[in-house]
C-alpha cells in the first residue's frame, strides 16, 4: 500500500506597517500629505514607514490631489560645461550644449519628488552656444544663439516625450544675434537685435515686432510686464506693453525694496516665482540681503 502525503504551503503577507499609531493609514495619508514640504527632512526621521511614505508615488498623488503641491526653488552651481535647463512639473529636464569643447545632444532628467536622474530623449540637433529655454504647456522649447533659416531652435513636448519640428519666422536680416527668450501674453518670445519674435503656439505662427532692450540684460515677465535687470548700469526696468500713447508700451524704472543692488552683486538669473520677480547673485554668499 502506497501513502502520499500532499504538503500545502501558505504565503501570508506581511502586514501593512503602521503610519501614525491609532490612526488607520488612510486618514494618517491625509494628515501628512498636508505637512509642508520645509519639514519633509523632519518627518523622515520619525520613522521607516514615514520616510518610505515621502519618496512614494501615492504620497505625491494624493499631495496633489489635495492641491498642496508645492514650488521649490533650486540653485544649480555652475561648471565648466555649458548646460542649460528647463523645469516641468517635478522634474527638471537637463540640456547639455557643451562639453568638454564638443557639442553634445544629450538630456538628462532629474525628478525632484524622488531625488533620481533618468535619461531622456536625445535633441535632434546640437544647438552651439545654447541661449536659452522656454516651457510653455509642458512643451520646452530650445533656442541657439543665432537666427538663421536653418536649425537654430527645437521643440521638446514633455507629455508625449519626443522632439518635434518648429517653424521659422520669417525675417529680413537672417544671422542676428539672440540676447534671450521667455514668455508673454501665453507666447513663446525671443529676443534678438531690435526686434521681438513671438510664437503662437495654437496658431503655431510667428510675428516679429519693434523692441529695443537693454543689450545686457537678465528677462523675465511677471504679471504682464517685461521686467529686465541689466548688470552694468545696476538698474531693474519693466515694460508694459498696455500702457503708452497708441498701445506701444511704456519703459519704468523699477524700486528694489533693499534700495538697489550693492556693489558685489551680479545678476545670474531672474526668476518668476508665484508672480514676484527673484533676482538671484552669482555668488552664493551673503543672499539673504536680496531676498
């Protein structure tokens, strides 16, 4: 006689660790999701299941969900690699220009909500001397340093993740040097010698009109006025283009609340931050006097 003996193996799953001690983890989710992000450092430090919580997805989601998502602002030491970079969300997206003498097309990604570089899709083309870039409804747009009728800008829609052909404006004078981009009036701008080119995105047309700004300056558009911060005559002027005889616009010298820049300042970039302009040194000593 012939006896089989069938041994049954049970897989028990480890229970859910506990968030908040006597609170159920859904409401203990809602509780911290509401936490500011300035006391995230603290909150890891209560324990492991906390500080697994703040790098995890649903953490974000439901962060978002409750609209306590939060701007940060980053500061990035400059190298000797000309890079430049382009925020989206939580992730700010890395374009490199050059390095180490050659032109590169490479692009990095790094997401803020989990501290964690990944590789994104390579430009179409090596742009020389990158000026700047421009996010407008997830789309990044990229801009050399010279107009020219051929490849001198791209477009990066973050959304569908792949580089997408733009159009060129129509200039008389080709080859003209570009002092920088932005946005305004929900357009994307570039600047170049007298004149201001702006994309239609809907349309996806370009005009080109008459704008004569400071040859150096740092550009940024907060709440509909062009602010320009020039380093050598250490002044900060903003242009309304909805105010002036026959709609032209109007040029105003702006008040700095500390009086005006010091001697020792020297503006690396300006900023619009939740509608107030941040005008940030090249210098990372002695900061708190500009803020």
């Amino acid at each position: 006689m012939c006896t089989t003996t069938t041994t049954t193996t049970t897989t028990t799953e480890a229970p859910e660790e506990i968030l908040i001690p006597s609170l159920p983890n859904d409401v203990a989710l809602q509780c911290l999701a509401r936490v500011p992000r300035q006391y995230h450092s603290v909150l890891s430090a209560v324990s492991k299941p906390i500080r697994s919580l703040l790098s995890s997805p649903d953490f974000f989601a439901d962060r978002s969900a409750l609209n306590c998502t939060e701007h940060l602002l980053y500061l990035r030491i400059r190298t000797q690699d000309v890079q430049r970079h382009a925020v989206v969300g939580p992730k700010i997206y890395l374009l490199s220009d050059e390095s180490g003498r050659k032109y590169t097309t490479e692009v990095w990604i790094f997401d803020c909500r989990f501290h964690k570089w990944e590789r994104g899709p390579n430009m179409p083309t090596a742009l020389k001397h990158t000026v700047g870039t421009v996010v407008l409804d997830g789309k990044i747009y990229v801009f050399g340093s010279l107009t020219s009728e051929g490849s001198w800008k791209d477009m990066f829609d973050t959304v569908a993740g792949r580089w997408e052909a733009l159009s060129s404006p129509e200039l008389t004078v080709y080859d003209k040097l570009v002092r920088g981009c932005g946005i305004r009036g929900g357009k994307v701008c570039v600047w170049v010698e007298g004149e201001e080119l702006r994309f239609d995105p809907v349309t996806k047309t370009w005009e080109v009109f008459s704008l004569v700004l400071p040859e150096f300056s740092h550009k940024c558009e907060v709440n509909a006025v062009l602010c320009c911060c020039d380093d050598d005559i250490r002044t900060l002027k903003g242009f309304d283009e909805r105010v002036g005889g026959g709609g032209g616009g109007f040029w105003k010298e702006i008040d700095l609340v500390n009086g005006g820049f010091s001697n020792d300042f020297s503006v690396v970039e300006t900023v619009n931050v939740g509608g107030r302009l941040v005008i940030l040194n090249s210098f990372l000593h002695d900061l708190s006097r500009y803020s």
